[in-house]
C-alpha cells in the first residue's frame, strides 16, 4: 500500500530531527510541577522611590466635590459619572457605558 506525501509540510533536515529527539528525552521531566518563588521584601521602599527626589515638604491637596444631581455612581468600577453615560445592566443594577 503506498502513503500519501504532504507536499506542504515544512522540510527538516537531520539536525532537525536531532534536535526533537532530544526534546522527547527532556519531555518527562517537564511534567512535575514546581513553584515559582518571588524574591521581593515588602520593606523594601528603595525602588518606589525617585532617585534624587526629595518629597518630604510636599502635601497632596485636593478639593472634594459632593456628587452632583446630574451624576451617578457606577455600580461596576465605582467611579462618579454622568447620567448621559448610565446604562443599566442586566441584573437592573446602574453601570456606566464603559462597563456594560
């Protein structure tokens, strides 16, 4: 019985083949599990920091604005939006149009 060529496959040459024949040998030992380990120390403010940047004497002011009549609080991301922007999901809960 004669088998059918695919002419479109891709090629290999011999070092091709070598190199999968490799791969099936490491295949086993690619199957256990393991963890990742993150080696990061919550104390370790330095890399929050700017360098050179002394931020000690600055205060962040802002003026709170009350939610006006015409606003509204998105259900979903909780931001204050207009009520041209309300939508109402499908559980009748209020949501903005970027959260719908």
């Amino acid at each position: 019985m004669a088998t059918g060529s695919d002419y479109d496959a891709r090629r290999g040459s011999d070092a091709d083949r070598a190199d999968q024949s490799g791969l099936r040998e490491l295949a086993p030992g690619l199957t256990r599990s393991s963890t990742a380990v993150v080696d990061e120390d919550p104390n370790d403010a330095s890399c929050f920091e700017l360098p050179g940047a002394d931020l000690s004497g600055e205060e962040l002011a802002m003026k709170v604005v009350p939610k006006r009549a015409d606003e509204f609080t998105c259900s979903s991301c909780f931001l204050v939006q207009h009520r041209s922007r309300l939508r109402i999901s499908s559980a009748g809960r209020q949501v903005c149009a970027d959260c719908v």
